[in-house]
C-alpha cells in the first residue's frame, strides 16, 4: 500500500508527461506498482483504496450499543460479551467502542466578571533553584493580579515569611498604585491562621497591613479557580515563560521575572483587546497612604530561630537577617528569651554593627535587659553596639 503523498506525486508526473520507468526510477519503486497506480488514477481514482481489516467488535456492534444504552458499564459489556465463546476482543478495545457511544453533555462555562478595584488576588509560586551567596536556594515568586485589568506584579523572593509577604505585597501596590477593597489569599501562613471550627483568623500584622491601607482581607479556598482563578492563572503564566531557563543569580531571575510581567501587562487581551497598563487607571480608588512600617516582632523572630534550628538552616536564617535593609524589632521584653535565641539575636546584632540599621521597641529600661539575654555579659555587650552612636546625637526613649 503506497502513501496519498506518493500517490499523488505519481499523478502529477503521469499527468505532465513523465514516463512511468523514470517514475519508477526517481520514486525509487517497481515499474508495476506506478503502472497499477496509473490505470487507477485513469479511472478516475483521487486517492489510493484502502480496505479496513475490520474489528473484531464488528459482529457484536448491536449488542453494544444495547448494552450501553442500558446503562452498563465498559467492564459489564465486555463481561456480557465473554458469554460468547468465539469473542476474543480485549477489555481495552470493548472501552474504547463503549465511550464513543457515551453521550457527554457539552461543558458549561461562565465567565467570572469583577467590579475595577474590587479585589487583588496574591498567591506564592516556586521557580527554579538559583545560585545566591554560594549555594544552590529555593526561590518563589510572589505574584498579585488585579482581575478586572489583569494587571499583574511579581517578585521573586528567598522565603514566604510574614515580612516578606507584606513586603511584597505592598511594592505591588505602589507599584500599580490601586489599593483593592479586598485582597484575597487562600491558606498562606503568613496571611491566615489555622483553620479552627471552619473560622479563619488572619496574622496580627496582615490584619493591620490591611487596616492601614482600607482595605479587608479574604480568606478563600484553595485550589479553586472561582475564588482565586486569576491569580493561579498568573503564577502559571510566569512558569510557563520561565520554563526552561536557567540563571546564573537572583538578580538575573528577578530582571527574567520583571521583563515576564511588564510584557504581560502590555499586550492587549483577547478578550477585549485592552491592555493591563490601560485598565488599571480605573482600578485606583484613591491616593496611597504612606510606606506600612514591616518588622517583625521578638517573638517571631525566636519562633523563627527555634524552627531553624530544628531543620538545620539557622545559618541562612541570620544571614538573612544580617544582610537585611533595615531590622525593626517589636516587643522585646515582653517575655523572656531562653540563651539560644539569645546568642543568635547578639550575634545579628553584631554582625549588623556598623553595617545596617535597627530599630528596636521595648518596655524594659536599659538596667532590665539583662533578664531578657539571660546574660548580663550578652545584654551589655548587645546595648554597646545599639547605642554606640549617642554621642553623635541618638538617645534612647525611656520606658513609659
């Protein structure tokens, strides 16, 4: 059996008056297959025959289709066909016959519509590992999407922590300058608190990042495309452009990662051939508030320490912290820290000695931080190196 394309090729060259040896010769076949070739397509043929072997179904192809109108089963048809002693077919060829007969009902979608400035979806995605400060890391990419102008922002960022998520979260919308009435997160750990009797309560300082810029947070299910849709849509979007791509640094796979999403909110859609960068305009409901103050307080950054312990990455905890812009700890005194968490917090005090600032808030005067470091020692030598520029004009503020 020869191929439409040959075929084909043999018609043209019969028809332009090429003669059949030299066609059997370029064409490199028997001289009796182009002639039989030939005598069809004078004939009249279009396309060479083709003759099915048929199935071995053919003989019981009413009974099928009795059964499965019936309701049954692939695996109920096949065992009723088996009743047969000459039926040899395989289960695998009776489901196959089966589902062509199956009726499907068409699937039904409803497009979701969304008010300007009504909400902004954020979600983490994991990209792929990078090579900072010497060694291979995890990276993920915090995305929010605006869904009425599918704006969209994205950073990349080394882990999901509560500053980090609030921290990203607010260069996104300064960046698109359109503070949202609700900013829906699904289960992260640094927005929403353990589900308890189906009651969802949010992280202290989520709750106030949101009070701050008047806006509410929404808890919704996860992994559901009518609560969260958009948002999943742009984490994919940016995976799939990434996707095969390697980085040499972090900086490499943010400028990746910056280049992805302002392309993004360039092009027109489909839908309606408007652009992101032309919609968001109607996503602004006011002026944005001053910068939130991100820190995080003493005892999330013990709670932070003990973790890292237990899974051996305190290291790269304190690097973290060291190298930091700027440390705002809250709360210290409160209570007590045991000398673990001590020692770590003296050592990114001072590695940070005159290298990077921190502020630090406290109801305990300077003669009671002893009791916080458990060591005298440790207290006095941490107060050193956070009041060494007082006389140079810095002065602590007294317990009130």
């Amino acid at each position: 059996m020869i191929s439409v394309a040959l075929f084909q090729t043999i018609q043209e060259w019969h028809g332009g008056g090429v003669e059949k040896r030299e066609i059997a010769r370029r064409l490199k076949v028997d001289v009796k297959t182009v002639r039989r070739m030939i005598r069809k397509i004078e004939a009249g043929a279009l396309a060479p025959a083709r003759s099915s072997p048929g199935s071995k179904l053919d003989p019981y192809a009413e009974r099928i289709i009795e059964l499965a109108a019936s309701g049954r089963t692939a695996w109920n048809v096949h065992l009723a066909l088996h009743e047969d002693p000459a039926f040899t077919a395989s289960y695998e060829l009776v489901k196959k016959r089966v589902a062509r007969l199956r009726r499907r009902d068409p699937r039904v979608y409803e497009r979701l519509e969304h008010r300007p400035g009504a909400e902004m979806q954020a979600d983490f995605g994991e990209l792929a590992r990078v090579q900072h400060q010497g060694r291979l890391v995890r990276v993920w990419a915090y995305v929010a999407v605006w869904p009425y102008s599918r704006y969209r922002y994205a950073e990349v960022v080394l882990e999901q922590s509560v500053p980090t998520f609030l921290s990203a979260m607010q260069n996104g919308i300064v960046a698109a300058t359109a503070i949202p009435e609700r900013i829906s997160v699904d289960n992260l750990a640094a927005a929403v608190l353990r589900e308890h009797f189906h009651e969802r309560g949010y992280q202290r300082e989520f709750s106030a990042f949101c009070k701050h810029f008047g806006t509410l947070p929404n808890a919704v299910r996860p992994r559901t495309p009518t609560d969260k849709g958009a948002v999943e849509n742009g984490v994919g979007v940016l995976k799939r452009a990434l996707r095969g791509r390697s980085f040499a640094t972090l900086d490499d796979l943010q400028k990746a990662v910056s280049t992805t999403i302002n392309e993004l909110n360039d092009r027109p859609s489909a839908l309606d051939h408007r652009r992101p960068n032309d919609l968001i305009v109607h996503e602004r409901r006011g002026d944005v508030p001053e910068r939130f103050p991100i820190g995080a307080t003493i005892q999330y950054l013990a709670s932070q320490l003990n973790a890292a312990m237990a899974d051996l990455s305190v290291e790269r905890l304190v690097e973290r912290y060291v190298h930091a812009d700027l440390i705002i700890l809250d709360e210290l005194g409160f209570t007590p820290l045991n000398r673990v968490v001590a020692d770590h917090l003296f050592r990114v005090v001072s590695e940070r000695y005159e290298r990077g600032s921190m502020i630090v808030t406290s109801n305990k005067p300077f003669e009671q931080w002893a009791e916080m470091f458990v060591d005298p020692i440790l207290a006095n030598a941490a107060l050193d190196r956070l009041i060494w520029k007082r006389q140079c004009g810095f002065e602590p503020v007294a317990a009130m």
